[in-house]
C-alpha cells in the first residue's frame, strides 16, 4: 500500500467513483459526507448511486480495508474537495441561509451567493459547499499537503481556497505557500465514469509550481 493517506471529501457521483479507484491503486482512501447514512453504507460495501462498475470498486476497496469513509474529514496528506456546485436560484438578499444539504446531494440551493447575485438575474454557481469543505480540512492541513479541487467551479475558487488556509495557518504560523493547492476540474459522463477518471485527459492548474 502507499505511504500517502488520500481524504476525499464529497461521495457523490464524482467522488465516490475517485475514491474508490484511488483504493484500487493501493492508496488508503478516506472518504467525508456528511450524510450518515451515506457513510454507513458505504462502508457496508454498498453504493448509494447508479454507476455501471462501480460496486465492484467500492466492495473490494471496503474488505481489504483500504477505503473506509465518515462523517467529518480526517487527518491525510492529499484532499480531493468533489461536492457539488449547483446554481442558485433567484436572488432574495432576505432569504437565510438553509442548512447545507449532504455532501453527495446535488439538489440546487436556493439562496443568495455569499459574494452577491449577478445584476441580470442569471443563476450564479453556488461554491458554499467549497468554502465549507475547505474550512473543514484548515485545522488538519499540515507543510507538505496537496490539496485538490475537483468540483467544477468558477473563476477564482481556487484563490479563496488558499485564502481560507491561509487564514487558519496563519493563527498557526504555517506558511500556506508550503501547502500545495490545485484546480483539476472533472470531466466525465454518467454511466461512463469509472473508464473515463482513468482515460480522459486532465487539466490541471496549481498556485505555486510545484
């Protein structure tokens, strides 16, 4: 097995699948929702979602005790965030915000961008569930760490992703340019996903050149 602990956080259509092959290549997979019962069956060697292949993964993954997953992140060297960025859907600057739904929902939310709604109405990508999945991982973060982005997501995400550790490291004098944070957005269909996260090509833009 890999030395590297791997902590993929979201176990929905894109996460689960990237955890599950990531154990099939000797990581130790720790996989983050924050829906219970997702976790639990999961870790029965079950899967709550359709995917042609995809069992069979998660089945072997499980007994060989390689992939095993909880409801708060864990302690790794590599963090892959996969939760959804659905779109908002109007712009009520009154409306509170609602309780984020599990990390393998992919229902939209409808509330307000913390950064604002565009001027003409047009639905904007909700990156809460980034930002959060983010602060979760801040207080484990350690030098040397490789942290992922995998969600689609607009310009800029990335940046406020190293903003947000960087503000935690900093009240812990590590210095955030020692951790290494990387966009490498997923481009897959369903149905065909467990070929194509092996066979497609991937973009992958970083911060720093490491």
């Amino acid at each position: 097995m890999k030395s590297e602990t791997v902590c993929v956080i979201g176990l929905g259509y894109i996460g689960l699948p990237t955890a599950a092959l990531l154990a099939s290549n000797d990581y130790r997979v720790i996989g983050v929702d924050r829906n219970a019962q997702v976790v639990e069956t999961i870790n029965q060697g079950k899967i709550h979602i359709v995917e042609p292949a995809l069992h069979a993964f998660v089945r072997s993954a499980v007994t060989t005790n390689r992939f095993k997953a909880f409801t708060t992140p864990q302690r790794s060297d590599i963090y892959i965030i996969c939760v959804p960025t659905p779109f908002h859907e109007g712009a009520d600057t009154n409306h509170q915000f609602r309780q984020l739904p599990s990390h393998s929902e992919s229902t939209p939310c409808k509330k307000p961008m913390a950064d604002g709604v565009a001027v003409d109405g047009t639905p904007q990508p909700n990156i809460d569930y980034i930002l959060v999945a983010t602060r979760g991982i801040a207080p484990l973060v350690k030098p040397g760490d490789l942290v992922i982005l995998e969600s689609t997501s607009p310009v800029g995400t990335t940046r406020r992703i190293a903003e947000i550790l960087a503000d935690k490291l900093g009240q812990s004098d590590v210095d955030v340019s020692r951790i290494h944070i990387a966009y490498c957005p997923e481009r897959v269909l369903p149905g065909k996903t467990m070929t194509e996260l092996v066979e497609n090509d991937r973009v992958v833009g970083g911060l720093t050149p490491e």
